[in-house]
C-alpha cells in the first residue's frame, strides 16, 4: 500500500474514520483528528510507513551488519536505495524501494545500535541513518514498536 494514489489511500482513511466514529459512538459531523488521537491511530499513510519501517526493523535486528567504512559518521549506517531500473510505477512501491527510503528519514536515535532511543522522549527524535553490528541487543523490538508509533503519532499529529 506504500506510495498508493491519494484516492485510494482517502478511500481506506474514509473506512478508518467512520470505524472511529462507531467506537466512540461519535456523530459524523465531529471532527476525525480528536478521536484518532484519543484512540492512538495512525491515519492510514502513516501506518503503512509504520509496518514497512517496523519490517526495517526486524530485517535489521536478524542481520548482522557491517560497522561503516565512513569515518563520516561511523556510529550510523545508512540503508543504499537500490538503483531504479525499470519505468513501473509499481517499483516504487515495492519494499526494496521503499524500505531504504523511510528507515533514513527516521532519527538517528532510532538507528543507532545504543540505548539512546531508550533514554530520550519520543517526542525529542527527530532526523536521519542505522548502526554497526548490534542492532537486536539495543532496544527490545516491542520498545522499538513502542517508540516508533509513539515518534510518528507525535509527528503527525503535533500537539
């Protein structure tokens, strides 16, 4: 669903919103951002971001990886978009594709191998690029879950 015509992604977030509205019992005319927020939904575009990220995530934690070769910035790695060879659209949504492209846009602290996810607010991780080796012993994937949803909450709906 990664890079879906607007359209399409209105459709879902459409179904989404009425489904809020029934949970909360709330009248069509109430205002959708406020029950999203009490119940902690990601609208739909972001929640797919969310799923192929926490895929990242769990691609990553099961590899090992080479440290960087980088003296530039040697305590992150940055995943490589692979090289666009093919005119579909459809490549661009692909995993391959889309993959690289959201990991690094996410905050170093989210992809660095220490416990500086765990010390710093969600709310404070904002920026770009992945780590050495230990990914898997860093932060726990439920806390990586944890913290991921509650950094792209706090992005999307700012408060």
């Amino acid at each position: 669903m990664y890079n879906l015509p607007n359209c399409q992604l209105n459709r879902l977030q459409q179904i989404q919103n009425s489904l809020a509205r029934t949970v909360f019992k709330a009248p069509e005319s109430s205002h959708i951002i406020s029950i999203l927020i009490s119940v902690h939904w990601l609208k739909v575009n972001e929640r797919v971001d969310y799923n192929i990220v926490s895929l990242t995530y769990k691609v990553l934690a099961a590899t090992s990886l080479e440290p960087p070769r980088s003296t530039r910035s040697s305590s992150v790695v940055t995943l490589s978009r692979p090289p666009t060879v093919s005119s579909l659209k459809i490549t661009d949504r692909s995993f391959r594709y889309a993959s690289p492209r959201l990991w690094n846009q996410l905050s170093d602290l989210f992809r660095q191998p220490s416990q500086s996810c765990l010390d710093s607010p969600p709310h404070l991780l904002v920026n770009p690029s992945l780590s050495s080796s230990s990914l898997s012993s860093s932060i726990t994937p439920s806390l990586f879950h944890s913290r991921l949803k509650t950094y792209l909450f706090n992005e999307f709906f700012p408060t």
